[in-house]
C-alpha cells in the first residue's frame, strides 16, 4: 500500500487514531483507499498503477504527505465535531489545490509518466468504422 496507517502519524497522534477508530483497523484502510481514490484521477497523466505501489523511501514525499492529509481529513471528519477539524480541512484543501495545479500542468512535479501505446493497441478491442473507396459511375 503506498501509505500505512503508520505514515498518519505525520499528522495525527496514533492515540488520537485509535479513539476515532475505536481501535477498528479497516477504518483506517478505507480512509487510505478514499484518499488514494480521490487524488488518482488528478493524476491521470502519470502512472498511478507505478506511483501508488511504490513504498518506503520510493515514494514522492510530497505526495505521500499531501495523501496523509486527506486521509487524516477523512478519518477526521467522521470523529466528534470537537477535533481539530479547521486546521485538518485547510490541508485538505492545500493537498486538493496541489492536485489540481498538477493536473493542470501548473506545477511541475517528478512523477513517472503513463506509457503511450502503439496505434494498434490503442485500436485493439474498439469499433474501426470507414468505408471502401468510392467508385466512380459513368453514364
């Protein structure tokens, strides 16, 4: 998985976790799978399958915080309403202004790019549609 819920701790107390979550483990897997799930489409330019099965020190480090602070975000907002929820929503928000400016081409960033394919993968599986050539009538 390309962040664990030990990464949180950026962020987030691993006690803090743990009253949220009530110590229930895949409520934390399913934050980390939203989080995952939101920023991917920003990052259709590059290869999410490559960047988001990377882990440890092979990972963008700013997009392993920026994915910490939504799933932080999302674990987050379904605690108390007496959490730190402003501070949590304005990274949120950072994390999603990053995406976009990257999806936009705005910010440069060194991630692995999607590999084109060869026309005739592109056309395998699809309709080609056309007709033959036409053929002149004399009269």
């Amino acid at each position: 998985m390309f962040i664990t819920k030990e990464d949180l701790n950026i962020t987030i107390r691993p006690y803090e976790i743990e009253q949220i979550t009530d110590g229930d483990d895949t409520i934390v897997d399913m934050a980390i799978s939203a989080a995952i799930g939101e920023m991917k489409p920003y990052l259709f330019r590059y290869d999410t399958d490559k960047i988001f099965t990377t882990s440890g020190n092979e990972r963008h480090p700013l997009l392993v915080r920026f994915a910490v602070d939504i799933a932080v975000f999302e674990l987050v907002s379904i605690a108390r309403p007496d959490q730190d929820l402003e501070n949590r929503r304005a990274l949120y928000k950072r994390a999603i202004d990053w995406l976009k400016q990257v999806k936009n081409e705005e910010m440069p960033v060194d991630l692995p790019l999607k590999e084109e394919k060869p026309d005739d993968e592109k056309l395998a599986g699809g309709i080609l549609s056309g007709s033959r050539t036409p053929r002149p009538n004399y009269f």
